[in-house]
C-alpha cells in the first residue's frame, strides 16, 4: 500500500513537471544584441541559485502537514498512513515551492536582463 501511494506520488509530481517559467524563451520588444546569449546564461545562472532553500521548506512543510493528518485517521495501522501522509503531503508541498519558485526565478532573470540593458518585456 506505501510502495503504491508513493509511487502515485511521483508520477503525479512528474507530470506536473513540464517546461518550467525559468526554460520560456523571454519575449523582447526590439531585437536582441549581440550579448543577448552570454547575458542570458549568466542571468539564468544567478536566478538558480536564488532562494533554493524553499523547495527544501515547501517539502518538509508538506511532509509535516501530511503526516499529521495521516496519523489522525481511525484505520487501524496509523503509523502506515502518518508515513503515506508524510511521503504525498511531502511530495505536494515540494511540487507547490518548485512552481511558485520558478515564477520568482523567472522574474530574477527578466530584471536581470532589463538591468543589462535587453528590451526584454516578458
């Protein structure tokens, strides 16, 4: 039964797995320069690095919230589903911090960009 809601899990998490906000070409208004590819290596490469400790919070936090409630129900072995509750609640919480992470790394790269000169808009 863990094996099967674990497994469920990750394949739920993979599919919600796609091109992530960070991957989206950005969109210019106006051409880009010559220093457009470089800028934009160096400008994902400090996105990266920005705020990683979240997905890690956003997974410990789901487990947490998971667990606990997989531990409240009246079955008979609540170790079992504290465990199933802590792996999706785990699972969820990582997929919830990886998105909204995304979006605020896509957002370091734009202004990243912009400060560098790019008519990036987007």
């Amino acid at each position: 039964m863990i094996r099967a809601t674990l497994l469920t899990g990750l394949i739920l998490t993979a599919a919600a797995c796609g091109q992530s906000e960070v991957d989206r070409p950005l969109t210019l208004d106006g051409t880009a320069n010559a220093s457009y590819n470089g800028d934009l290596a160096q400008c994902r490469a400090i996105a990266e690095n920005y705020r990683a400790e979240d997905l890690c919070r956003g997974a410990i936090g789901g487990a947490v919230v998971g667990g606990l409630i997989g531990g409240t129900t009246s079955g008979s072995d609540k170790l079992d589903d504290a465990l199933i509750g802590a792996a999706v609640g785990g699972l969820v919480g990582a997929a919830e911090a990886s998105e909204e992470l995304d979006g605020l790394r896509r957002d370091v790269i734009i202004r990243c960009m912009m400060g560098r000169g790019h008519p990036v808009i987007g």
